[in-house]
C-alpha cells in the first residue's frame, strides 16, 4: 500500500523528505508554494535536488504536488483565467525541478458561464501545459460541487480528460468530495455503486491517485470540510471498505487531515495501517 500525508515544504525540502521517512511514509504530496498567496517566495532549489536525487533511494513515490488554492483554471474572467496559467506555469515548474510524478490541480469554478464553456476553457489550459511540460503527469481532482465548481460530477471529469491521453492526464478522488457530492460511501456497497459509475465513465488507468479524507458535512452536503478518519460523517467503516476494494488497492492514498502532521497526522496514518 503506498500510503502518505500531505506535509510542509517550509522547513526545506530535505526536512520534508526526512518527516515523511520518520512517519513511516512511502508517498507524500506538499504544495511547492504558499498555496493561499499568489507570490512565490524563494524556491529550495538545493532540496529540489535533493528530492529529485534521492525520492526513489528513499521509497518516497509518488512525488506530488498539488497546485495552490487562488488558481482558477476554467474562470471566465480572462485576468483570472491567464493569472491562473502563470501560476500553473510557476508551479508545475517548481514540480519538474524536483522530479515530481504528479501535479494536482482543480478544475476551477466557472461562475456564470457554462459547463462546456467552462470545460473547454480548462482544456485548453490543459493542453498549453502538457506542451510546455513533458515529464510530469497533471491530475484533474474531482470536486464536492459548491456552488459553481466545476468537476463534481464523473460525466463532466470524463469530458475534461477526454481529449487527453491516459498517460498525462488522470483523474485524483477524494473521499471527501465524493461524500460531500453524494455518493455514500460509507458502506463497501457504496463503494461498489460508486467506483462502478466512475469506471463506466472513465477509464480505470485515469485513476491514479485518491486523496482520504472524512468529512465535517453529512451526505450530499456540497461543503468541503476536511475531520480526521473515523471521526466524521463517512466513519470507520467506509474506510476499511475502501482500503478493501480491489479496485483500489494499487492506488496511492495522501491523507489531507487538520492539525499538526506529527501528532493527530500520525494518528490517521495508524488508523489507515489498522484498517
């Protein structure tokens, strides 16, 4: 099981490196960035080295980025729409420099315009980036549906990714969002009514990374609020359903949880490993 938590670059990323190993990690996922402010402070490039030398020596795969919390790549707003592609640039950049395997962005929120204006908006973002990048596969995150967000929905996933090939463009699920969104997977026959809509929509190889989370909001809230695994409204049992789902069971889990890493973190990842 490959089995890691989202963790801090702020002390360098040597220091990250370490924090994973100490927690007995072999994935993890950090933001390259403040992820709520669009100016990029001095990047670590010695540690970038680091990591891009020693991740695999270390067990530490996959690397991943996740993107910062201001893009908005499908915005109508074209200051915001290309704003958000600088960004993007930025951070993906900063992801290559240090061999990452993924970079994880959500789809945006379209506001007033439509899904397939908003869709095809997206893609074309999409498609600047995988010519500008070549070594980084990006992951399209599904959402919990707030309001204008896009992505919520597996049909409009399966369309964002459509054009793209498999091997550059995957899809991230998250156990919140996908509570928050509807689906109750609470139970292992949850699982199997959820996992088999996604797979009628998009291709099992689409799916490589799942992001474990319970969340605040009971089902079909629509509210993103991230609790610790067991504590909130999907509970004990929808994770040991998930970990036990063989379609499942080759995908990488990041534990995204509130609190500090070294000891309610630690804590969620020793849920994880009982279940």
């Amino acid at each position: 099981m490959r089995l890691g938590i989202h963790l801090s670059m702020g002390r360098g990323l040597k220091r990250t490196m370490e924090e994973a190993q100490e927690l007995g990690c072999n994935t993890v996922q950090i933001f390259s960035k403040n992820p709520r402010s669009w100016k990029a402070g001095k990047f670590d490039q010695e540690g970038a080295d680091l990591v891009y030398r020693e991740k695999q020596d270390r067990d530490l795969r996959p690397w991943v980025v996740h993107a910062t919390y201001l893009i908005n790549p499908c915005s109508p707003d074209d200051d915001l729409y290309y704003r958000s592609r600088e960004g993007l640039e930025l951070e993906i950049g900063r992801a290559e420099l240090m061999g990452a395997d993924y970079y994880v962005l959500h789809p945006g929120n379209r506001k007033d315009s439509s899904p397939e204006q908003s869709i095809k908006r997206l893609q074309h973002n999409l498609a600047y980036l995988l010519e500008k990048f070549n070594s980084i596969n990006l992951l399209v995150e599904g959402m919990a549906g707030r309001g204008s967000e896009l992505g919520a929905s597996f049909l409009e996933l399966s369309k964002i990714v459509a054009p793209f090939s498999p091997t550059r463009v995957g899809i991230c699920l998250d156990t919140c969002h996908l509570f928050a969104a509807g689906w109750d997977i609470r139970t292992d026959k949850g699982w199997r009514k959820t996992l088999d809509l996604f797979f009628s929509h998009i291709d099992y190889q689409r799916l490589q990374l799942i992001h474990v989370n319970d969340s605040v909001y009971p089902l079909g809230s629509r509210q993103d609020r991230h609790t610790h695994l067991g504590q909130g409204k999907i509970g004990r049992e929808g994770f040991r359903a998930m970990i036990n789902r063989p379609e499942l069971r080759e995908i990488p889990l990041i534990l995204e949880t509130p609190g500090s890493v070294r000891e309610e973190g630690r804590k969620n990842l020793e849920f994880m490993r009982r279940l």
